[in-house]
C-alpha cells in the first residue's frame, strides 16, 4: 500500500483506515466523508478545511516541551511565545489561536499598522504583544495608545531612527502615560539555513549592528528611557532544518544580551528568537529534512543561554518564540476535486478504423490485441516506436489525420493495459512512457504560491482508494490559463502516483496537506481565482460538527476588489446585451439572468 510517506510528515495527526485518510483524534473521521457532506450540501470546486484541534495540540506542544526544558535545566527564567500574525491572519485561524493560546499567555506579533490593530482587538489580556518590521510614526503612536490601552507591548527597533521617533513620541504624550516596552533588534553574523538563510547574518534587511546597538543603548539613557528597554531580538530564517546554525546564533545573542546589561540596561531580561522552528514537509524521502525534534530544539535553547548567563554571573533571560509555521501549517488542507484525466479521452471508442488502415495502425492492432504480462513492456515500447514513425509519415504526408488519431489512441491504449499487468518494479522504469495529466479544481497561485515562487513542497495524496495501489504517475495540472501552472512528475524528487479513474463515473480528490502557514495570505488572483472556501471543523470523540463556513468570493466581490465599479460593469452588459441585434427580445431577460447568477458564483469550475 502506498501511504504517501504520511509516516514521515503527518506528525501523527492522520492515519490511513480502511483506505481513507482520517484524522488521529476524536473518533478519527474520514476526511473524505467531511468532504462529501460539504459537497451534498453545495459547496462545489476546492475548500480549505480547517481543524481546530491541530491548533491547540501545536501550540501546547511548544509550551510543554520549553517548560520540560526549563524545569530539566533548573532554568530561572520564564517561556513565553508569540504568534507573528503575517504566516496567517485568516479569522477561521486567529480566532482559535487566540482562545486556545489562553490559559498559556499565548500572545500575537504584529509587522503592520493593519496586524497591530487586530492584535488590539484579539489579544489575550497581559499576552504579550511584539511588534516587528518597519515603522513610521503612526505605527509607533499606535504601540503607545496599545500600552494605554493596557497591553503588554513591545516595539521592537530596526534602526535608529525609528527609535528617535519612539523618544520624540514619549515626550509628546507625557511621562504619566504608560509606555510600550523597547526591544533592539540585533543583526547577527550568524546565518540559518534552507531557502530562507538571508534573513539572517550581518547583511540581512533588520537589526542594529554593534556600533548601532551602542548607540542606541546611549540614546536611551539620555532621554531616561533605557528601563524600557527590556527584551532583544534576532532572526535568522524560517523553516531551519539544521539545528546547529541556530545554536550558534543562539550563543552570538546570548554574549550580546550580556554586554548590553553591563552597559545599565538592567530592565533587558528577554531574548526573543524570533520563527525558525521548522516544520516536515519531506513526502517521498525515506528520511526527514529537519534534524532535529521539538524537544532537543527546546533543550538546546535552554541549556546555551543558561550556560552563558552562569559563565558570566548575569540573569538568566526569558524566552521568546515567534514560530508561526510550526503553530499553523498543520491545521489546514486544501481538499480539490480532479476534472479530467487526458488519456481518458483516448477510449476505444474513439477509434475510427478504416477497411484499408496503413501497416503501421494495423500493426498497433496487433499489439493491443496480443499484449499479455510476459510481453507487456516490450510491447509498450514497440507501440511508442511506431507512434513516431507514423508522426514521420504524418509531416511527410502519406498518412491522414485520421491515421495519426487512431496512432495517438492505441498507444495509450497499449500503455494503459501494460501498466496494469506489470508490477511495481517495471512500472518504476515507465515513469516517463505513461505519465498522466490530472487537472484539478484549484489554482496553485492562489492555494500554494510557494510551490510556484521557491519550489517549496507540499505533502499530496488522494484522500481514498488507499488500499488500492496507484498506478499512473501523475503530473498536476491547476485551471488557470498559464503553464507555470504545474506540479510536474519527478521521478527522483517527486513520484507521485494516484489511480486511474473515470471522473465521469466518480468523484477523486486530491488533500494539498501544511498549508496553513503562509500560503492562504500569499495567495496571489492570479486569472482572478479566489480564496476557496473555508471550513472550521470540530472533531469529537462522536464524530465532527462544522462549526463554521466561509464561502469563497463571488465574482463580482473579485472585481470590487480590484476597484471596478461594479454598477458600470452591470450597465455596461445590460447596454449591451439590450442593443444586440443577435439576441431575440425574449432571450435577453433569460441571458441577463443567467449572468446574474454567474456572477453571484465564485469563478471555480463546476464541470467540465
């Protein structure tokens, strides 16, 4: 049976029973059976389906295996994490973060005046808010009003400007009102790993370097707010698989922490590491990418900032995380219905032989006819040598169109039935002869940018027939209308196999799996697809409750978004429908209807 090697990245949260994917909890429902209820109930084209419950488990996953960490080490100082807003800002998402992240002080991380807002409204009372990124002064006035406010604050600096404008707007709103906390960002040398490496080292976009962390610790004490100044910060890169480049950084920043407290920054008792916890996205590797565990990442970071606060007689800092990816990919799966498989269009059927054929067709016949397992992949072979030489005689104009449609047919035909009388071992070899094209119901601009724009992967897999063994391999194909469209079989890299099927006859769906993290808010309109609909789902030890939809944009809420006056469009068709001398007056109530129903849908096929 094939798992799809949800071994290696399911983290335990899915299982395969009786040939369906389901979920490790509650009383493990079939995903496929959430999907089918979705689909009698009208919600056709993709859907992005969340669960709740793999937001709660990761974020006490963090917070269990730090507090093991600090209690193992006998660390002084406290855990504390923040979920930076920007992986994913989706309400089905943030609202549960925030609830769930409750009793744990789970608090938000915010890198604009839009992200900072919805930290104001959501966010746990005394959870800390951190605040990251470039800032003007409104930002900044609005990190004031939060501490005003009563919240738990800290704007983190990423240049000496931005701090002078923090002094001027402390003075502005006086020293009786409460102000945000301070927090340098600091520029390591130290680099991270994987295709997000340049975030960090000392020529990254954010941070002070050492003569500017001077600087401003000077600044600080010279407008009398360096007991604001509490935590320091530094990232290197999302997604570390190699736990060494962070340990090293780690102890960069450790010795910074230290000098900067020698200087009188007293109140300086936080380190935050920013992301970098690095979630498995490996599907068809025998062995993970990331080299680490949730626990040694935690154990690691405890156990070097506490040898370095012991070695030079200075307090143990409190630690902060910002690891949104690990918190928020697993929740998400994007659930996509398959259109079309192209071979299918080459069906006995379609064969028109004619009473006279050429040597070659007959010759196919033959070989259709007479293909058995023990001659099955030389068949194969012999039927694509003969593919080429009637396309030869097709550009040289001895065969017909018709000649060369039947060709086409057989081959495929001949490829099919040899795939299904050779075992695994021969079919590795045919990847190549027999590959099929599957198009489905989603955009890959929309639903997994990174894929397209870093070559990121994402786990596939059909969401049943899992105890059938696959056999096609298999090239996706998105709907919209560009060839970057793709996820292209790899025999070496990414050998996905799904089944032969005949969509007219039955449903197949493909489960796009760690989506959560940042593809929803990268989606690009590319073609003017839109966000699928969104499904929070329950699950329980009696079954699962849709606890709430969010349908996808209609097409004309695309198109207000992309500032068109919707009215003008309206009037425009209407004048133009009315003033054609093609349509009869009875039809142009009908078609004016039928637009007005197109355009209250989203823009995903419904068939084909």
């Amino acid at each position: 049976m094939n798992n799809y090697g949800i071994d290696v990245w399911g983290d335990d949260n899915f299982i395969i029973k009786d040939g369906k994917v389901c979920l490790k909890y509650g009383n493990e429902p079939a995903i496929i059976d959430i999907v089918n209820t979705l689909q009698d109930d009208g919600y056709k084209g993709p859907i992005v389906l969340r669960f709740n419950h793999l937001i709660k488990k990761q974020i006490e996953q963090i917070y269990l295996n730090f507090n093991n960490a600090i209690n193992e080490f006998e660390y002084n100082g406290t855990f504390n994490a923040v979920y930076p807003l920007k992986v994913n800002q989706f309400p089905g998402f943030v609202k549960h973060l925030v609830k769930f992240g409750k009793k744990l002080n789970y608090g938000l991380e915010a890198g604009s005046k839009a992200e900072l807002l919805l930290a104001m409204a959501y966010n746990n009372e005394g959870s800390p808010i951190t605040v990251n990124g470039f800032k003007d002064k409104e930002l900044i006035t609005m990190g004031f009003i939060a501490a005003e406010m009563g919240h738990n604050i800290t704007l983190t600096i990423e240049g000496i400007n931005e701090l002078e404008v923090i002094i001027k707007t402390a003075k502005e709103r006086g020293d009786n009102k409460p102000k945000p906390n301070i927090g340098l960002r600091v520029r390591l040398h130290s680099l991270g790993s994987g295709i997000w490496a340049k975030s960090g080292g000392i020529n990254s976009k954010f941070g002070l370097n050492s003569t500017e962390l001077i600087e401003a610790v000077g600044l600080l004490k010279e407008n009398n707010l360096l007991d604001c100044f509490t935590m320091i910060h530094f990232h290197i890169g999302s997604q570390i698989h190699e736990i060494h480049p962070l340990k090293k950084a780690l102890s960069e920043a450790g010795n910074i922490y230290v000098e900067l407290r020698k200087m009188g920054a007293l109140n300086l008792e936080n380190i935050d590491l920013g992301g970098g916890l690095a979630i498995e996205y490996s599907q068809f590797q025998k062995s993970s990418q990331r080299n680490y565990t949730l626990s040694e990442y935690a154990n690691d970071i405890v156990f070097i900032l506490k040898m370095i606060a012991t070695q030079k007689k200075e307090k143990e800092p409190n630690i902060y995380i910002e690891s949104g990816r690990f918190v928020s990919a697993s929740h998400a799966v994007l659930v996509a219905p398959v259109l079309e498989l192209f071979s299918q269009e080459y069906s006995e059927e379609k064969l028109k032989l004619k009473e006279k054929n050429p040597q070659l067709i007959d010759e196919l016949c033959d070989l259709y006819k007479n293909i058995k397992p023990s001659n099955a992949l030389e068949y194969m072979h012999d039927s694509r040598d003969h593919l080429d030489s009637i396309l030869t005689l097709f550009d040289l104009g001895y065969v017909d169109l018709q000649d060369r449609s039947n060709a086409e047919i057989l081959v495929h035909l001949i490829g099919k039935k040899a795939i299904s009388m050779l075992d695994s071992s021969h079919l590795v070899r045919m990847q190549k002869e027999v590959q099929e094209k599957y198009l489905v119901n989603f955009s890959i601009f929309q639903s997994l940018p990174d894929y397209w724009g870093l070559g990121q992967e994402f786990p596939i897999m059909p969401l049943d027939r899992l105890d059938t063994n696959p056999t096609n391999s298999a090239t996706i194909w998105d709907i919209t209308c560009d060839s970057d469209g793709e996820i292209a079989f790899d025999a070496n890299k990414r050998p996905l196999f799904l089944h032969d099927i005949d969509v007219e006859k039955e449903d197949y769906f493909l489960g796009f799996f760690l989506v959560g993290a940042y593809q929803e808010v990268l989606g690009m309109k590319h073609n003017l697809f839109t966000h699928p609909t969104q499904v929070c789902i329950e699950v329980n030890k009696r079954g699962y409750e849709i606890e709430s939809i969010i349908e996808s944009q209609s097409i004309r809420d695309i198109l207000e978004d992309l500032d068109y006056d919707i009215r003008e469009i309206d009037e425009k068709i209407q004048d133009k429908i009315s003033s054609s001398n093609l349509i009869d007056e009875k039809s142009k109530k009908n078609i004016l209807g039928e637009l007005f129903i197109f355009m209250h849908d989203n823009g995903y096929l419904k068939n084909i």
